[in-house]
C-alpha cells in the first residue's frame, strides 16, 4: 500500500523532479492509494512547494495544472492509503513542518506516535492532520532546528520511532538532497548519471534506470545528484553491490490490452515458463535462487508449513498437495495473519514457507520472524528482487513472473504454483523420495503446461461470453475437491475482487454438511471437475455433487479435461481445458475463472485494475 517517490538531479532548477515523480506515482498507482501529493525544493530556501489532493492521482493533476508549482532541483511524491485519518487533503501526504520548510512523506505505521505528539503538543507544536506521519516530520524539523543535517537528523528520529515506516524528507536549506529511511517497509535506491531515485519498487523510477540498490532494516539513505550515500542509524557508513533490474519499463504498461488485468492473465504462459527457466545447475540438479538452507537440515525436517495470505495461501493449498504425495512430508497451511497468535508448533525440524507476490505483506513478514525466533529455517516464494522476506529468508526461490499491476493477483498466482511444485520436486530430489528419471518426468511435464495454459487463453471467447449475460447475478458459487478446492476459493475471490459479487468457494464434499441450502432455483455454480483418469472415483464423487445442485434448480458451469465426454451431461455449460497430470491441473483449470471474473466486472463498468477498497501490497497488519 501507498507508495513512494523522490528524485533529485544535477540541472539548474526546471520540470524535470516534478516530472519524474508524477510519473512514479502513475506507475505506482496499482499499489492502492485514497490520496496523492508531491513536495519540490525550488530556489526559495526557506520554503518548499507543496500540492496535495483527496482522490485518484488525476485530481492532483489538475491541481497542478491551475496551480503550478516553479521549477525544483528535487522532489519527492506520494500515494496514501488512509490509516490514521480520512483520507482528505489535509491527511494526504506530504506534511510539512520548520515553518513550511521542510517536507516529509511516510509509508507504513508509527506504532508510538500518540506520545510522541503529547510531547510535541507539549512544546507548543501545532498539528494541521490527524496522521501519525507529522509527527516525523516535527520531529526531523526539530533536529534540524538544533543544527543537525537532514540526514542525521533522520538517523536521530528513526531510533525514537516504533512501528513500520518508510520516510522520505527534503529541506528547503539543502536543496540537493533527499533522504530516506526505512523499518518494515520497502524503499529502493536508483542509479542515473548526475540524478539519483527513490522509490517504494522499481517501478517507480524503471523508466529511467534499471541499476538500483537494497536498503536494508534500519537504514539511512542521503541521495544527491552526485552519488548516494547509506548508513545504518547510528551512522556507519554501508557498502553495498548495485544490481540490474532484468525488466523494464515496457513490462509495466498495457502491452496493447485493455487492462493491466487482461495482459497479466495473457502473461500466464510466460510467467510460468519463465519460474521454470534455469533451475537445473550443471550437475543436473534442481536450484534455488538465494540464500542457504544446508542439505543436511532439509533431510531432517519432519513438516512444512506454508504462510501466506488469501491468493498465495490458495497457491500454497494446491502446493501442499504436491509436495506431500512427493515427498511424503505433511505440509500445513496457515494464514499468516493468525500464525504467530495462536502459538505454533514450530522447531528446528519445521520448513517454513512463506508465499508472497510483492514480498512485503506484513502479517507474512511477522510470521517469518515468528518462525525463525523458534529456530525454524524459512524458504520464501516471492516475485520481488530484494524485498523484505526474500532478504529475511534462509533461502529464496523467486516467482519470476515480472510486474504484477493490477492489484488482484493473476500470473503470480500462477507462477507461486510453479515455485513450490518446484520446491516439492527439489526436495523430493534430495531426500531420495524419487529417483532420478522421475524428477525428468515432472520437470517434463511442467515444460508443457505454458502451451496449455495458452491453449485456454485462445479458447476463451465462451466464458467470457457466458459473464457478459451474468452482470445482474448476486451470488456465485464454486465447488471443487482434492486440488480443485483451492481453485474453486480463487474463483471465488477473484469474482468478489473484481465485480463486487458474493461469491464462496466450498469443498463439494462439504456441500452436503450445510451450504447446500444456499441452493435454489437458478443459483449459478461452478465446478472444478476431477479428470476421470487414475482417481476415477474422486470425478464421480464429484458429479454426485453436480447432480445435488441440479436436482435443487442450480444453473451448473463446469470446469473439465478434454475428452470428458460425462461432464457434458451434467452442466449447462462445460469449459474444457487441456490433460495435464491431476496435481498440475490448477494451472490450467483456475484461467477460465479468473477470465470470469475479469468479464463481468468489464460488463458490470467497474475498474478491474484497481477495485475499491483493495490495495496490492498490504504493509500494515
């Protein structure tokens, strides 16, 4: 949530800042944001320019055009998700605080902030919002007050403060710098020739360089036209090896599709493909992408529990399946947010996963923490190079499946699928749970499953002609068993993301145990139907559940394999996807849902890039 931008160049004072961190700010606007604002340091020294506005980025747009702001040699720009305070103009960011001089914006929480203002109210500061961000910000001043740099002042406050936060700050008096800090939240440092960035992902600054820098927990960053400059918070200078970002600012537009959403799920074949690139090293054996969890812990471990929150989790479910018929270890899925208060089990024989698109959702942060605390080693699946679990972690294991913008998860669920089919299959490898020619075969067949996932996408016009005629439906169900239970909840939430319908996602064994009532004459329900190969009894369970619903007036849809000639006789309609091996099938099985989804909420006229009340990259718990 919220993001994050600051720039500072070399040139004579001119549009430039300005420009670049308007343009961050669009290319962030898939992380969710309620407000946006935007402070520049011109050639006044005792004061900064400031625009702020309450709504989409467009509305401070406009602001900008009926009031200008002069020309800056730095700027630093925000996108907010309310927290403390309705997001107005007054609560959007930046705060200013020196008497206009200096400008501060913030993501994240500042869990001690109430004290911390009775104590500035204390000295006589006057407060213009009801955000715990100010009160950085008349902390700063007050250092800068007393003769401290900008940046050691940062460095003094970030040890007073609690919580979760990235800061950035300019000031008036130091117009080539801006500097940042963070704890528990994501910023990342830019590389150009005579101009530096900030930003709180790549994307915000890709258009212009793709050479960046981690900044680490606790860390302190001065950037100025000539070069950067990190430091822990008491002041020690830090060393650290840029990298290349292997994308670039192409990946994050449209690619010539309506919507964010529409290309990221014609991304699917691709971000697959790409998960599975390049895991095999020269001995013929699976590999990691970072980090070291030694071979002789892996052998010992006794269970794996998988946290992640809604979409991943999902992904972890179908995984969790995999894993256990491979390599006979039993695999626990917790949500993330509950894992740490109800007092694990979890010791040094406990292989942790945790599942993350963006790789800073706090709530699988604070479990990883929690794991390792008891001594457990941790495996992250993420899709962010040098984001905060995949730092935190033993061992890394990236998703690869590039910029995800829409802020409900398509490829990256896809691709978090992959990833621990993956990690089944290297520990499968390595504990001897198969033998070689075996792991072949599996790797085999994932090689295949791009093509059909593109073979689904080509054959997609019925399904989304099927959603344009159900814009007037209230309540959706789906219904699947065995790996087809957590595609059924993914169908679900994608369809109450993106169009606002109640829907539900139920093992179809459990329908019989209560929601059946909730099945009357016309109710439409999917169903994620079995193949009728080698689990033969689990597909005819399965249509005895379609024959419940139908005998109860039930419109039934039915997600089955090619050459189901039974699934016909049991739907309104059937939905064929290609064979794949049963555990692989939610690959393929859960595109059509996700098309769905994305059809009638176009039908419906709503925003399916960014739906109300949703943000991309939930950062607080």
């Amino acid at each position: 949530m919220c993001g994050i931008v600051g720039y500072v160049g070399a040139g004579a004072p001119d549009a430039r800042p300005q420009g670049v961190v308007m343009g961050g700010l669009a290319r962030l606007e898939y992380r969710g944001y309620d407000s946006a604002g935007l402070a520049v340091v011109t050639s006044d020294r005792d004061r900064v320019g400031m625009r702020k506005k309450a709504g989409k980025l467009v509305n401070l747009e406009k602001e900008l055009a009926g009031h200008p702001l002069e020309p800056a040699t730095a700027a630093i720009g925000h996108t907010r998700w309310a927290t403390h305070g309705a997001p107005t103009d007054a609560n959007a960011h930046p705060h200013l605080a020196a008497h206009g001089r200096l400008a501060i914006i913030h993501n994240g929480i500042i869990e001690n902030f109430s004290a911390l203002r009775a104590e500035l109210q204390a000295e006589g500061v006057e407060f213009l919002s009801e955000t715990d961000t100010e009160v950085a910000g008349h902390l700063l001043a007050r250092e800068v007050d007393r003769g401290e740099t900008l940046a050691d002042a940062m460095r003094i406050i970030t040890r007073r403060l609690e919580g979760a936060f990235t800061l950035l700050a300019v000031d008036a008096s130091e117009p080539r710098t801006v500097v940042g800090a963070r704890r528990n939240s994501p910023l990342v440092i830019g590389l150009g020739e005579g101009e530096n960035f900030l930003g709180s992902d790549v994307v915000a600054f890709i258009e212009h360089t793709r050479t960046a820098l981690e900044l680490h927990q606790d860390e302190v960053v001065e950037i100025t036209p000539e070069g950067v400059t990190i430091t822990d918070i008491a002041g020690h200078v830090v060393e650290r090896e840029p990298y290349h970002v292997d994308w670039d600012a192409t990946a994050a537009q449209k690619g010539g599709f309506p919507t964010f959403m529409e290309k990221e799920i014609h991304d699917q074949p691709t971000a697959v493909a790409d998960t599975l690139r390049g895991r095999i090293d020269e001995h013929g054996r699976l590999q990691l992408d970072g980090g070291m969890i030694h071979e002789n812990v892996l052998n010992s471990i006794d269970k794996i529990i998988v946290v992640a929150c809604g979409t991943a989790a999902y992904a972890g479910l179908v995984g969790r399946n995999a894993i256990e018929h491979w390599c006979r270890i039993p695999v626990e899925v917790e949500l993330a947010h509950e894992f740490r208060y109800r007092d694990p089990v979890v010791g040094v024989k406990t292989l942790v996963v945790a599942i993350s698109q963006s790789g800073e959702t706090m709530d699988t942060i604070m479990a990883v923490r929690h794991a390792q605390q008891q001594g457990a080693p941790v495996i992250a699946i993420v899709n962010s190079q040098g984001s905060t679990i995949a730092r935190e972690a033993d061992a890394v294991l990236y998703t690869r499946a590039g910029p995800e913008i829409a802020v409900a998860s398509t490829k990256a669920f896809l691709a978090q699928i992959t990833a621990m089919f993956l990690l089944g299959i290297y520990l499968a490898e390595l504990r001897g749970n198969k033998f070689p020619d075996e792991i072949e075969s599996l790797l085999d067949q994932l090689e295949e499953i791009p093509a059909k996932i593109q073979r689904v996408l080509d054959a997609s016009e019925p399904v989304r002609a099927l959603a344009r005629t159900m814009a007037d439906e209230r309540t959706v169900l789906f219904l699947g068993r065995h790996v087809g239970y957590p595609v059924a909840m993914e169908g679900a939430l994608k369809l109450k993301e993106l169009a606002y319908i109640h829907a539900e996602g139920f093992p179809a064994g459990e329908l019989k145990h209560g929601p059946i009532a909730l099945i009357e004459e016309g109710q439409p329900v999917f169903i994620v139907l079995p193949s009728p190969r080698g689990r033969e009894s689990l597909h005819s369970k399965v249509i005895s559940n379609v024959q419940e619903v139908r005998a109860r007036g039930a419109r039934t849809f039915v997600i089955a394999e090619e050459g189901d000639a039974e699934a016909a006789n049991h739907a309104e309609q059937v939905f064929y996807v290609p064979a794949a091996p049963v555990l692989m099938t939610p690959l393929l099985s859960v595109v059509p849902l996700q098309l769905f989804a994305l059809e009638l909420a176009t039908a419906k006229g709503y925003d399916v890039d960014q739906p109300r009340n949703l943000a991309k990259s939930v950062t607080v718990e």
